[in-house]
C-alpha cells in the first residue's frame, strides 16, 4: 500500500476476504442439515465407486434412484445382495434404489442425470445416450477429467454432443471427496457450479446432506480442470513419497502443482478463485495425501520400481491420473504454459522416463520468482 491506496493484488485479496467472510456470516454451520427438497426423477450414470456412492446418498434421502450399470455381470450382484461387491464392498444399498444395464431406459424421462463414469468413456456413452435424454434435462458432471478429442472438461465436451434442441442444462460437481468416505457418512465437501445461480441452489439442496455440504460457483471450467489435473500431481506426489522424501518435499510438490494448474486455468478462462476452493486446492491436497488415492498408490508404486502395467491391472478401477498426464501435458503445449510437474509425469508414463531421473531433473531447474 502506497499513499493509502491498495496495489490491484492487495484490493483482490481484501475483497475475497469479505466475501468470504459475508459468506460465513450468512452460513447455518458446515455440517447443518440442509432443508429437504423433492426435486425429480434421477437416474445415475455410472456403476463405480463415486457413482454407487452418489445413488445411494440420494436414494437414503428418499429420492427413487435409478444406478445404470456398464459390467452386465455386476447387475445380478447388486439386485441380490444390494451390494456393489466390486467397487463399493462392505456398503448395503438403499431399498429407494433400483438398477440397469439399458442406457436408453436409464436416462428417459429422468430430470436430473448425474454422470460419473470414468472419464475416457463419457463421450462415446453421450453418443449413445443424448437422443434419450428428456427435453430440458439438468445434467451433473461428476466425473473428473479431460476429453482426449477436444482437450475440453468433461463436462463441457458432452455438452457439445447433445443437440440443441433438447435444451439441457450442465453444471458440475468435484471436490475432496473418496466414495467410501461419502459412502460411510463421513463429512465432507464439494463445489457444485453451474452459471444459472438459482438452479444452482435447487441442486444444492437435493444432493446436499448433513455430511455432504455442497458450495456454488459459476466457474465450470476451473472447477472441472482442478478435479482432472490434481490426479496428475497426485502421481507425483507418490513418488515423492515412495523415495521416502518426506512430507516438506510434498508439501512443495503440491504447492507448486496447484500453481501450475492455477496458470493453465487462467489461460483457459477460469475464475483464479476456483483454484484456492475445493475443486481446486481442497481436491488436489486430499488426492496427493490420502492413502485410499489410486493415483497417489500408483506414484509409489514406480518409484519403488514396478511398470504401469502391473499397476494398472492389478485394479478394477480406474487410475484417472494416466490419460490426465496426457491430456495435461497436450493441454501445457497448446497453451503455451509452463507445468513442470505435469510434464515430468508425462514423460514417466509415456516416455519410459525413470520417475528418479524425472525427480533430479525437476531439483535441477533453475529458482525463479514464486508467482512467475
């Protein structure tokens, strides 16, 4: 501050600071359970962990789900044992919640459809499933990740294939989140963002629960590329942890991993805010850290020496962190930003880089200023 006048950077963060602190005024608590809403027929797209996970939070609040299921095989098990023994053992499903493998029956005359497959399927299931969708639909994208086609959110590139005419409506929900944690009741919280702001607070309260607290934002973009690029940093952050360098050196790791992203966001139209959020920080430090992260395991995993491919089949699920190094890296080029840690990953994965080679070279970049 000079002559009592704030520099551009001091007046953004003042008035972040009230905003934040008008928002917390105006709060009820974080975990209060929110006032129930009956919004409409909802049907879930994807079997998984995140999904079954989702279903059954909105089944137990009374809502009548329907879960589509891509394995066939998976089927029967959830209609006997209302179980999801292969992504979700251990959880018992709600009575409210109902199962199919038809994705066209899935998602006709549903209002709400929340999509949360993996990633590298979502385009090709919109191609087979937009012509079902009912005029005036709100699709929730919980799936996190890029489009290797468009090198576009996910949610944004689905977006593109369903015609015009059927009027949907997209928002996105990522954020610090492990299914088992949502699954078990453990609280928790997300970014739901979309740009219509009344809408956003009707979807706020249906999938809101008293350990489930969702926040909103009109930032789509930042908030879908903050879920997909923390996988890639997460990767890192395994490695830094299978050499055994201690918790300073993932500290900074994910620190500067953020800052990365936070420059590729800008870039792309994002909101700077987004990143400092649960989509953006939030998300990125519990994947770096927790040990249930898939792409934290597989960071390990390399530097103690063992290939991709005996990671990778080794799970079911799948490591989102592989196609995201990929899309991330293509994404620094056609941007022209700079992501150093992104980058190393890549080459790890896809240029049989040795993740200690990759490591030496990133301590052997020069020191510059912190926010360049």
């Amino acid at each position: 501050m000079r002559g009592g006048r704030l520099k551009p950077s001091e007046a953004y963060f003042v008035a972040y600071a009230e905003r934040a602190l008008k928002e917390a005024n105006e709060a009820d608590g974080l975990f209060q359970q929110p006032a129930r809403i009956k919004m409409a027929s909802i049907t879930v797209i994807g079997g998984g962990a995140w999904g079954t996970a989702l279903a059954n939070l909105l089944a137990e609040k009374g809502e009548e789900v329907c879960l589509w299921i891509y394995e066939k095989e998976l089927l029967p098990i959830l209609e006997k044992e209302r179980e999801n023994k292969w992504y979700l053992p251990g959880i018992r499903l709600h009575q409210n919640l109902r199962f199919t493998n038809d994705l066209s029956k899935a998602i006709q005359k549903q209002e709400i459809i929340l999509w949360a497959t993996p990633s590298q399927h979502a385009r090709s299931l919109m191609e087979k499933a937009a012509h079902s969708l009912q005029p005036g639909a709100t699709v929730i994208v919980a799936t996190k990740g890029i489009d290797g086609s468009s090198l576009k959110t996910v949610g944004l590139a689905i977006e593109e294939i369903v015609p015009k005419d059927k009027k949907a409506i997209f928002a996105s929900l990522s954020g610090p989140t492990f299914a088992k944690d949502v699954a078990q009741k453990k609280p928790t919280g997300l970014a739901l963002a979309m740009s219509d702001i009344s809408m956003a607070q009707r979807l706020q309260k249906l999938l809101s629960a008293h350990y489930f607290k969702v926040y909103i934002n009109q930032d789509r973009i930042g908030t879908e590329l903050g879920g997909a690029l923390k996988n890639v940093i997460a990767i890192g952050a395994g490695v830094c942890d299978g050499f055994g360098f201690g918790y300073s050196a993932r500290a900074a790791l994910i620190t500067r991993g953020l800052a990365e992203i936070s420059r590729l966001g800008l870039r792309m139209g994002a909101d700077p805010r987004t990143f400092t959020g649960l989509a953006g920080l939030g998300d990125l430090v519990l994947t770096a850290t927790g040990d249930l992260s898939r792409n934290r395991r597989l960071g390990i995993a390399l530097a103690q020496g063992k290939r991709l491919e005996e990671v990778t089949q080794e799970t079911k699920e799948v490591i989102e962190g592989v196609e995201a190094a990929r899309h991330g890296y293509l994404l620094s080029q056609k941007y022209r930003v700079d992501m150093p840690n992104t980058t190393a990953t890549y080459q790890v994965l896809y240029e049989g880089k040795s993740p200690r080679d990759a490591v030496q070279e990133l301590l052997s970049r020069p020191p510059k200023e912190e926010w360049l």
